[in-house]
C-alpha cells in the first residue's frame, strides 16, 4: 500500500485550505513534525518561547519542519510553517 486513510490539512497560515497526502514510509516524520508543532504551540501558549538555539522546542520544531522539507513531505517553506492537522481522507 502506498498511502494511508488519512492526510494533512492545512488549519491556519500562508497555506490555509491546501492539504497534503500522507504516504506510510513518511508516517513517522509527519506524526515528528505534529507532536513538534503542539509542543511549540504549547510553549508559545505558556509563554517559555525564547528563540534561543539551544530551547528544545524551538530546535526541535526547526529540525522536523527541515525533515518534511527534506523527504518532500511539503513541497514549500510556506507549507512547512503553517499550522496543519492530522484527518481522515475523504
């Protein structure tokens, strides 16, 4: 099989709308790339955002954006920055 019932839909930013479709080989750096997001988002909410290169959401959010870069997950640096949520394909 080379997809799954589920892909990434676009909630909030310069992509808002697009969706992207997950492949299974691609799985473990999406489902990276989400907890990553909710951990910056949780920061952010929480107000622990520093931007120092050494805050670990901060790396570690910038190193699974590069990562989905990288595999071609998202095809854009506009894709890689905006909010996305894990939902079922229709």
């Amino acid at each position: 099989m080379s997809g799954l019932d589920y892909r990434l839909a676009c909630i909030d930013g310069e992509t808002k709308g697009h969706s992207v479709a997950i492949r299974q080989e691609d799985l473990p750096t999406v489902a990276r790339f989400l907890r990553a997001s909710l951990d910056w988002a949780l920061a952010s909410a929480a107000e622990e955002v520093s931007h120092a290169p050494g805050q670990l959401a901060f790396v570690e959010y910038c190193e699974a954006m590069g990562q989905m870069l990288a595999r071609g997950v998202f095809g854009s640096k506009y894709e890689a920055r905006s909010a996305w949520a894990l939902v079922e394909a229709a």
